[in-house]
C-alpha cells in the first residue's frame, strides 16, 4: 500500500509512519475529509487499546496543515493524553520537510499541574498557523476553528462532546476496550445519535454514497442537521490490527479473557422471539459463575457482552463488585428451556441487584449529623432520608436495581419488563414454594476471618472448584427464599425511554439532582416501588405528594427548564404511585381562591375567556393557575396537548414560539389551545366563588316539611276590610266616594257562595302540592291550590241547578248583568 500512494503528494510522505494496513486506511480516510474542506464532516475512529489511534491523529493534523488549515484545536481530557499525538505531529512535520525554530515552533505549559505538556504549536512557513490545546469546558473559544480534534471523546462528558461538534471539521477518537474500562459511551449515546440523523446521499446517477473508499474499514453518508444546523458527514473507523502487541498476542488475549475486556460479540443462537411470559427468571449462584469452570465462563462473557452492549460504560472495577460485593445478585431472563438440551442458553436480560438499608438508628443519626456526610453504599435509603429528613425511611430494608442489560437483537419487545415483574414477584413471596423448601447443601468453606498461625500462601492449592460440590449456576426462583424488603428502588440518568420503562413497571420518582452527570450529561432520578412486606406503603404516596410539589416548583429553573414539557408532564403524571395509597388534595375553597387571585385577576381572566384582551394580560396568572391544575386542587379535565401547553408555559414559564418546535404546532394553534384551557379553569374557578357563596348562606332554622305550614288566620277580604280604612284616611272628593260605593254596591250583588269549596272536595292534590311549596323542592311550582268537587252547594241548590251545570248558569247571569250596569255606567258618563 506504501508503494502504492509512493509519490503522491502529501499522503505518500505520511503514509509510510503508518504501522499497519488499518492505520495507513484510517489516514487516507482523515486526508479525504481534509481534502473536502466542507468543514461539515465527522470522522470517528474506534479501537481497543494499542492500536495506533493517538498516531493517526497526529498524521491526521500534519496532513490538515499541509492543506493550509489555519485554526486547529486539540482537547483531551488532561493534556498530558497528548504525548503520543504531538509526537507525530512532529514526525509528520518532519516528513514534510519542516523545521522546528525555522518553520515552527513549541509552546509548553506553565501550569504545573499539566508537567510541562505541550499546549500549543505556532507555524510560520508559509502563512500563520496554529494547534492550540483547549479544556473540553472551553467549547465557546471554537468560533474561528477549522479542524477540532477530540482524543478519548468516550473519557469527556457527552454533553461537553456535543458542545464540541459545530460548523468546523471534527475528528475523534475513543478507546472503547481495555484494562482502564470499555468506554461505551461515546458509541452507544454519541455515534448512535450521529447515525440516527445519517441519511444517503443520491448522486445524479442515483447513486447512494456509503463507502469512504476504504475497502469497507470506514463508511460515510450525508447526516442530518448537527448541533450548529450544518447538514454533517459522518465517517467511522475502526482499528483492529495491534501496534504495541503482535497478532494474536497470548497476554493480551489472557488479559481480556479475565477481565471481560472484549465481550462485546453477543450470540445470536435464539431461535425466533419467544413471548415474555413464557420466559422466566433466574438466580445466578456467583460462586459457581466465578468459579472458572469452562461452562461458567462462557455464560459470564455471555453475560458480560450484554452489560458493555447496552451500557455506556464497564470496567474491571464493575466486575469485582459483580463477584464478590456481598449484597449483590444477579438475575438472568432465559428463554423457555429444552429439558433434551445440553447447551447453555442465552441471557435474555440479565438483573443486578443490591440490597440496601436496614440501617440502626444510632447508625442514621451519626451519618446524618456529619453535615451530610455518610459512608459509601446504601444509595437510596441515604438519598431519601436526607431529602425528606425522615431517619425511618433507612430502617426499611429494599433491593436497588444496579443494572438492567437486555439482548440488543431483542430490546423493545417485553423482555425487560418481565424480568421486572418476576423480580417485584419474587420478592413479594409469590413464587417461592414454602412447602417444597429444602436446606440448600452447597460446599462450605472455612472462616475467612479465623487464620490459622502456621498459614501460608504456599500451602493454598490454587485449582477449579470440583463441579459436583459447587451450588448450581441457574436456580429457579420457586428453589430460593427471598430476602424480606419493602422497597424495589433504582437509580438511573434521566432519559425518556427509562422514565417511560420505569413508570410502566410501576416505579414513582422521589428524587431528582439539580446537577447532571458529569460523565453522561443527564440528571440522576430514583424511583421506588413498594413490595408486600412494606404494609400499606403510606410512607411511599406521601413522598410522592411532596416530590411532585417540589419538582413543580423547580421546573422554572435553569436546570429543569430545559426539560421538553411532555417529558415533564410524564414525571408528574408519575408521582400518583398504582398500588399505595396517597393522600388526596384538598379541593380549592374560595377563601384560599381569594388569597391567590384578586377580583382584578379574575375580571381579567373572564375578559380573555371572552376574547376581549390579549393573552399577554392574563399572562401573570398561568403559574398559580397552573400550579392549581397540576396540584390537582381543580376539578378539571384538560386534554394531554393542553396540559403540556399549560405546563410549559406556567411550570416552566417558557414562551409561545419556544413550543413551536418542542409540540409541532404553530403559534396561533397554541393560542387556540391555550385560550380552551383557560376558559374551562375559569368556569371551574367559578364554581368555587359559588360554592363559598352558598357556604355562608345562613342556615335554616328547622327542616322545612308540611308541619310547618299553618293556614291563615283572616281572608284576603277581611285583610283588606281591615285595611281600607287605614288607608282611606285622607280625604276623597264626593266624585270619589260615589265611585267607590257603586263599586260596593256591584261587588256585593255578585254571589260569591258559588265558588266556595265544601267539606266533600277532594283536598289530597292540594295537600301534596301545599307540601312540596313548603319543602321547597321545586321553585317551578305554582302558588295557587285548586280542589275539585261534584256535589251540590247551598247556592246551587237556590238557584234550582245541579252540579257544575248550576254554576255554569249562575256564571252566566252574573255576566249578563254585569255588563247591563256596566253599560250604565258608561251612559251616565257621557
């Protein structure tokens, strides 16, 4: 390959300090996006340790300078990583044919703590040119920069990563396998997100660009927006071919082997995908699975190459914890087993677990009186006893789940729910056969701790455990007593995939930091679950209360505000726990609605329900009116799309155009929206006002009912008999009295006897009504009675006539006379 590029410029010079075919590939992948100068491209290269990634960078930037790069920065977790890359930077320059104090020259540190690392190389020969080292907290200074180069990106939090990648060129490089722990981060979070924005390019040819070239060792494709809004380049590159160890080198092999270092190929020998609730979980004897039987370790790299495939970070360290921490467990989802099959099978999903709490008092009031300080483990108990200041809560005794890794060809699909729920199961006595329960008869080893005077390294007979006395590697769960506990409790960086997993298993959030990570860039969420033996979990649903009316408050924040408010709205809606009880709100009365709002306040909001004034007026009172609706304290039912309106803009105090793009929905449908939401609180907030109007009503003195009603003591004629005179005491003109006596006088010639009502008349219609006015149970009612009768009265029978047939003809008379007088009347007028 050597001989191949001899001649050709600048890539013919570099590529004979390449040590292998793999190297010498990456660099022609590095020259071409140089060569592009689109200053849109990324190129990520990966590999385990030893394989010359440092030294394809330093070629990479000797080949950026000879194509008259001006601004090019390194950053490196400390600038002492960069040994091996300045080193052939200067090889490179070398072969160029530059000179140091002639074309360049070196700058190093004064900081002391850096020990005289190089931070900066000026070059001169042509035009000005520099290599400036830069903290990865000192993104802002990349405005003019060109080319960035990120040596151990997967070491550097991945938020500072992303802050790295802008309208510039990018090269970065990542040891994701070796003794110092397999950095995953970068692969699984970074690269991932980078390929999920790639889409192919089509040529004119209709065409689509995958390859870079290189025989298959890089692939490329046109990505979609980066973080600086410039459609990207993604290349990757992986080294495979050892530099610092020969071909197949027996300790390297040995040293990966022991420690897990290269577990990363996961089996595929499933056949299809079987149904979650076939499938059942198991408890993995860790003796046996440490015991370095052949058959135990394959089934811990299997193991293994679950946990580095589906977590961003794994070392050595993890592995000690995993074999002798005496409060972990582990747990295996398997696949329905042949009893005719010998192999082993494959992992599903695989369960670390640590048990936690069931700490003295004396214990809890020590650690809590050294200003916050406490002893390492027990996560959660310290957690939440310092958070809601309750020392009983780390009495409790629960399970923290360490880790969840489920097959990467089978995620998505049930398979780590089911695990979950057999955990929660297991612990809750549900599958454990108390009948069937028998002392477990494993081999016992003396006292670690009883040493004997004459002991020695030497006498120790160092060889595999006899396979026939070691416990067994899988146990059913229905074999093995559980642990009595409370709580199932987890600790994980907030994401929305895991809030969703986790609140589908039932799990409620307790606990948010206020800071991120500094290695993942996310914020650290504990959630809980409680179990049979916890009794009625009150304890839990008043965490939860407290929890939401906290996390509400702190949404306006910087940290918090940046949260998408679905994904706000989801945590909330996952602080009422399913299986505990919790304490309801108390609704709003209207003594607390007049200390929140003023009627000022609610004359505007009727307004704007009315669609008299702009939001901008109301817009003071969203945060009360919303901490109201999500302190569930109103009796309102808002559609998910307007709570996540309501949410981001009262929680979270953010404007109207921000929801544009975190909703997908315009200005003025968010108006719309908004303008709905407050017309329903308004109304809700309206029936308060009604509701404390009628509370102080003064209340009646005795029930109504019908043994209040008492019949009058005069008639209305005799009343008014009464009356006239008091009334009729000023004096009247003779026009007057003469008018008045004739009226008398017409009034007393009618018979009035024909419209009583005798003792025969059927009164029970009249009775019930005169009831229900009385009750007051219907104001619809008429005030006057009526009772119906046949019988004949004293006038009827002096008029010779029957029945109602008598009064028709009375009646009738009575008219016909009334209008003769009436007549009268008037021809005396005229």
């Amino acid at each position: 390959m050597k001989e191949s590029l001899e001649g050709v410029d600048i890539v013919g010079s570099l590529s004979k300090l390449a040590k292998t075919v793999d190297q010498a590939k990456a660099l022609l992948t590095f020259v071409e996006a140089i060569s592009e100068k689109t200053l849109s491209s990324t190129v990520a290269l990966t590999a385990a340790r030893g394989r010359g990634k440092s030294a394809a960078l330093g070629l990479a930037i000797g080949a950026a300078l000879a194509h008259d790069y001006s601004n090019i920065f390194v950053t490196s977790p400390d600038p002492e990583n960069l040994k091996t890359l300045f080193e052939f930077v200067f090889k490179a320059l070398d072969a160029l044919g530059y000179e140091e104090h002639i074309d360049y020259d070196v700058v190093q540190s004064t900081n002391p703590d850096f020990k005289k690392a190089i931070v900066r190389v000026n070059i001169f020969r042509g035009h000005r040119q520099t290599i400036q080292y830069i903290s990865p907290e000192d993104h802002h200074v990349l405005g003019q920069a060109e080319l960035v180069i990120i040596d151990e990106a997967a070491a550097i939090p991945l938020p500072l990563v992303r802050k790295l990648i802008g309208p510039y060129l990018v090269f970065m490089a990542s040891t994701i396998n070796g003794y110092e722990g397999t950095g995953r981060s970068l692969s699984i979070k970074l690269i991932q997100q980078l390929r999920e924005q790639t889409r192919p390019t089509i040529t004119k040819d209709n065409d689509t660009t995958t390859g870079a070239g290189n025989g298959g060792s890089s692939k490329s494709a046109s990505a979609g927006p980066s973080g600086a809004g410039l459609a990207r380049s993604l290349r990757e590159i992986k080294l495979d071919e050892p530099i610092r160890y020969s071909p197949g080198d027996n300790v390297e092999k040995w040293l990966n082997n022991l420690l897990c270092l290269d577990a990363s190929i996961v089996s595929k020998s499933i056949q299809g995908c079987p149904h979650p609730s076939k499938c059942d979980l198991y408890y993995v004897g860790r003796d046996t699975l440490f015991s370095y039987h052949p058959a135990s370790e394959v089934f811990l790299q299997r193991m293994m190459a679950l946990y580095v495939a589906s977590h961003y970070k794994n070392s050595p360290n993890d592995l000690q914890m995993l074999s002798d921490a005496p409060a972990h467990h582990l747990f295996v989802l398997l696949p329905p087993i042949d009893e005719n099959d010998n192999t082993l099978p494959d992992p599903l999903c695989v369960l670390q677990v640590a048990l936690e709490g069931n700490i003295s008092r004396d214990a809890i009031l020590k650690e809590m009186s050294q200003s916050g300080m406490r002893s390492s483990g027990d996560m959660i108990p310290w957690i939440v006893s310092q958070q809601y200041q309750d020392n009983d809560f780390a009495t409790l005794s629960g399970a923290r789940i360490v880790r969840i890794a489920t097959h990467p060809d089978y995620a998505r699909m049930g398979y780590g729910s089911r695990a979950i729920e057999a955990l929660t199961s297991f612990y809750n006595g549900e599958l454990y056969n108390f009948e069937d329960a028998t002392n477990d008869s494993g081999e016992s080893f003396a006292d670690a701790a009883k040493v004997g005077p004459n002991a020695s390294l030497q006498n120790d007979t160092i060889a595999i455990r006899d396979p026939t006395r070691m416990p067994p590697l899988l146990q059913r769960l229905s074999e093995r007593k559980p642990e009595p506990l409370d709580y199932l409790g987890v600790s994980f960086g907030l994401t929305r995939d895991l809030m969703k997993f986790w609140k589908k298993a039932g799990f409620t959030p307790l606990y948010a930091s206020q800071k991120e990570n500094t290695l993942t860039g996310e914020y650290t969420f504990v959630m809980l679950k409680t179990l049979l033996g916890a009794g009625n979990g009150e304890w839990l649903g008043a965490f939860a209360q407290d929890f939401r009316q906290r996390f509400m408050n702190l949404l306006s924040f910087e940290s918090f505000k940046k949260f998408e408010a679905s994904q706000s709205l989801s945590i909330l809606e996952s602080t009422v726990p399913r299986n505990s009880p919790s304490p309801q709100p108390k609704p709003l009365t209207a003594s607390e609605l007049s200390t929140l709002l003023t009627p000022f306040d609610l004359k505007r909001l009727e307004s704007y329900t009315d669609s008299m004034v702009d939001y901008h007026v109301v817009l003071d009172l969203v945060p009360t009116i919303a901490n109201l609706f999500f302190a569930r304290r109103l009796d309102v039912s808002l559609a998910p799309a307007q709570q996540a309106i309501l949410l981001a803009l009262g929680l979270q105090r953010k404007n109207v155009e921000a929801l544009e793009t975190e909703l997908g929905l315009t200005a003025t449908q968010t108006l719309a929206l908004f303008g709905k939401i407050l017309r329903k609180i308004a109304k809700a907030l309206e029936d308060v006002q009604k509701e404390g109007i009628v509370s102080e009503l003064p209340a009646e003195s005795a029930p109504r009912g019908k043994q209040n009603f008492v019949a009058l003591q005069q008639t209305v004629e005799q009343e008014l008999a009464d009356s006239l005179p008091r009334i009729n005491q000023g004096a009247e003109t003779e026009e007057e009295k003469q008018s008045k006596k004739e009226q008398r006088e017409l009034l007393d010639s009618l018979d009035m006897s024909e419209f009583a009502v005798n003792q025969g008349g059927d009164w029970s219609a009249a009775e019930k009504q005169v009831e229900k006015l009385a009750e007051g149970g219907n104001a619809r009612l008429s005030n006057t009675v009526s009772v119906k009768f046949d019988k004949v009265t004293d006038a009827e029978e002096k008029k010779g006539g029957k029945g109602k047939e008598a009064v028709k003809d009375g009646k009738k008379k009575k008219r016909d006379s009334l209008g003769d007088k009436g007549g009268k009347k008037k021809m005396r007028r005229e």
